[in-house]
DNA sequence: ACAATAGTGTCTATGAGACATTATACG
DNA sequence: CGTATAATGTCTCATAGACACTATTGT
C-alpha cells in the first residue's frame, strides 16, 4: 500500500444569488477565523461524516439566511488544486443557491459579519475574496447567466407569485442589460408552462398587472438568448 | 473540535465516449480487487496527494486509453453520498472525455480487463455498473449530447483533419439519429470559425471531400438543435 | 386630461428544415 | 454510361427583434 487516500477534507462552498433593488448581490461572509481572518469569502463549510455535499450546502444556506424552502440549489463544479487551502488538502463543492429577496443575513458561528454585495463589486475586482473564491464565483455566475437562457430558472428569483415586469427584472439585473418589455412579455406568455396565470393583478401606478406562478417546464424551447453573447 | 475533517478520499471518475463504427462507445473495465469484483465500471482511481482531480484524470485516462493528447476532458460533476463506496467516504469527481477513436484500451493494474461498449448496452441496463456508476455515466452522457448543440465539441471527436461527413457521423451517433447532410454542411461551413478548410481532398468512391480541422470558435451561435429535444 | 405601466399587433430579417439540383469522383 | 458521395440552391415556415399602438389604472 502506497499513502492512506482518506485524508482530505470536503466542503461546500455557497454562491447565493439575490436581485436587492433591480440590481444582483451575491452573499458574502466576513471571515472570523483562521486563516484569511478578515477577508470576505463564500459561506460554506465541511461535509461532516453522515452528510452528502448537497445536505452540507443545505445546511450552511439555512445558517446564514434561516431559509431553504423556496432555494434553488445547483451544483456547479468542485476546486481540487493541492494549494487551494493553507490548512491541507480541502476539495471543495461549489453550489449555486437563487433566491428571492430575503432580508439581511445571520452570520455563522466562524464569521464576524454577513451581508448582501452588488456582485459588480466583486466582477469588478474591487472587492478581493480569500482562497480562490474568486474563480468560484465566476464560474457560478456564468452558469446563472446562462441557465436563463434556456431554462425557467429565473423564477427562483420571484416569490411564489409575480408579474411578467418583476421576471424582466430578474434577466435585466442578471445578464445587466436592458430587455424589450414588450417582446419579453410576448416570449414568456407564449411559451406553455414557462409561468401560470392565478387570476389575481396588482396595482402600482399604472394599468394593473396580471400576477403569476412557475409553471411545470423547466427547459426553455426555443431558448431566450441574451444580447451579443 | 467535533469530528477531524480530513477523513475522506477523492477519487476521480472517467466517463471516456469514442466512435467506433459509426457507434457511440464507452470504455469501462472489469474490476480486478475487491469491492465490486468482476463488476464493469467506469476507470477512475484516487487522487493522490500532490494532485488534482484533473491531474488523475488525465494519468488515469492514460494509463488505460495510452494518449491524452487531442484528447477533451471536462469536469462533470461530483458525487458524495455517505454510502456510495463501501470502503468509506469516497467522493469523487467525475469527468467526461471525448476521443478519436483510439484502438483497444489496455487494463490498468487494478482491472481484470478494459474495452469499448456500445453505450446503448448501458443506457438500455443490459449492461450493470458498478457503485453508482450508471448514474455518473448518465449524466455524462447527456452533457455530452447537449453540448453537441452549442459547442464545437463535435470536433474532439474527430481527427485532426476530418470531412464534414465525419463530423455529422458524430452528430448521428451521439444523439442517434439521423441528419440531413445537406442542411448540416450549410451550417457547419456557414458559421464561421468553426471549421477551417486544410485545401486537402480525401477520395472515398465518390465526389471527392474537402478536409477540414477545428477552427477556433468553441461556442456555436445559434445552436445547432436536435430533433424534438 | 395626463402620466405611467400592462399588454397586443405589425413588420422585417434571419435561420431551420424539407428537398431539388449540380459537381466530381469510380466502375 | 450509371452510381455514389459532395456541395450548392430554393422554397416555406417560425421566430427574434424593432417599434407602433391600445388598455387600464392613479393623480
């Protein structure tokens, strides 16, 4: 026997997507313990012993907002690199969680603060995340970003029931580009089971709303493609 | 401190899909050690400690196929249920690899044998595998179908040079059906970057066929879409 | 009335899909 | 010559995108 193979460690690490006022936030954690104190990173933790990743991402999601029904949750891909971690071999599972709006964070028990960050802060470089969760983060948000294309994830981001302008405002803040509200309503309303109608509409300053709920299909046939991609 | 993190392993898994005779195959092995003996599976094996899962992808992939050049390899997904090795906590990465077709695959030391099937043997469950390998394998496979559509991912398996006849024998083989060969060259030769024309003809009892090799576009906009998805 | 937002209609350019036609080899 | 395969052309229908227009509220 060459070296005993059980001895990493898994965790699973968060990117939990939110649309705050029309524009993106990703939720970041304030790091209160060993190594990278300080930094902002990704809220995640260890796969304990009876867990599977997925329950780990379960876990820490309802530790820092105190919600997970309602969550979308996706895997994304797992970091292996020998150094990602000072600490040693950490494999991690990075999650892609969308949720409505959901009021401000709780920090963990290992974090010194938790908070909702526009995700251009974190694009843009101006906010610099420990570890490399940076890399995770990107790859995490393409997957957002190309997942509305072709499937009716965009509705993760909408309470139960929504009007056809709040799901604009999902692919507007999501992909940061203007969307025709007219074609938008015409695309949406014609493809069967994207979104329901539950009879009721809404009033807020103009012609009432008709409110909406998810429907059954998940994959978007033909897809809704972003501008210039 | 409850429980020591770093008890796990990390295995990386191989889901390695060649054409052979106009036929979507999959290399698996016989298993050779305990558990599983005598069982088909997919080739993977353990990351050892100063690698990445990529890296034993790719020392994995060439131990049993001899070639990692030209060779598309891409992370899945990982797969982390407590009970899904009998060993103990083994999570494991899973890759997909798309190849040339390569000849007979060699069995590694741990293996009884290797060889190519049919892919339809497993999908149809003629064909069992080992731990929970049919699943890994079918979400492989189904990235592999739906990446067709959108990316330049036909070309991997292809040689380096290649008619369009060849290319759309991958496109028939992976989704199983047929394509009209008309439409399918007025799109392959109508988007540019895809393919680049090598000036070379290949004689084959007709019309002679230009080659071609990969060009440097990898996403292919619009999509090329398979029949009734 | 006017502003504001919701929702519908119309036009055009583009691409998919069906399929005819031409081109260039071999026997 | 016929047969086989490669490559191009033509037609129709569906859809994206641009944008005019109508509908229904609040002030």
């Amino acid at each position: 026997m060459d070296v005993d193979p059980f001895s990493f460690a898994v965790a699973a690490d968060l990117v939990v997507l939110t649309i705050r006022e029309r524009v993106l936030h990703v939720l970041l954690v304030e790091r209160g313990i060993e190594p990278a104190v300080g930094m902002w990173a990704l809220p995640g933790g260890f796969v304990l012993p009876e867990e599977d990743a997925e329950a780990t991402a379960y876990r820490e999601l309802a530790e820092e907002t105190g919600v997970t029904a309602g969550v979308h949750l996706e895997q994304v891909r797992t970091y292996s690199a020998p150094d990602r971690d000072p600490r040693g071999r950490v494999v991690t599972v990075a999650w892609l969680a969308l949720a409505p709006d959901l009021g401000e964070p709780s920090a963990g028990s290992d974090a010194r603060s938790a908070r909702w960050w526009p995700v251009s802060d974190v694009e843009s470089g101006a906010l610099s995340l420990a570890f490399d969760h940076v890399a995770i983060f990107g790859d995490a948000l393409e997957r957002a970003r190309a997942k509305l294309e072709y499937s009716a994830l965009a509705t993760a981001f909408c309470p139960p029931e929504f009007t056809i302008a709040q799901l604009r405002a999902v692919y507007e803040a999501v992909w940061g580009v203007p969307v025709d509200p007219r074609n938008f309503h015409r695309k949406i309303t014609g493809t069967p089971g994207f979104v329901e109608p539950t009879g009721e509409v809404v009033r807020d300053g103009g012609r009432p709303a008709q409110l909406f709920r998810r429907g059954p299909v998940s994959q978007l046939q033909p897809p809704f493609t972003r501008p210039e991609h």
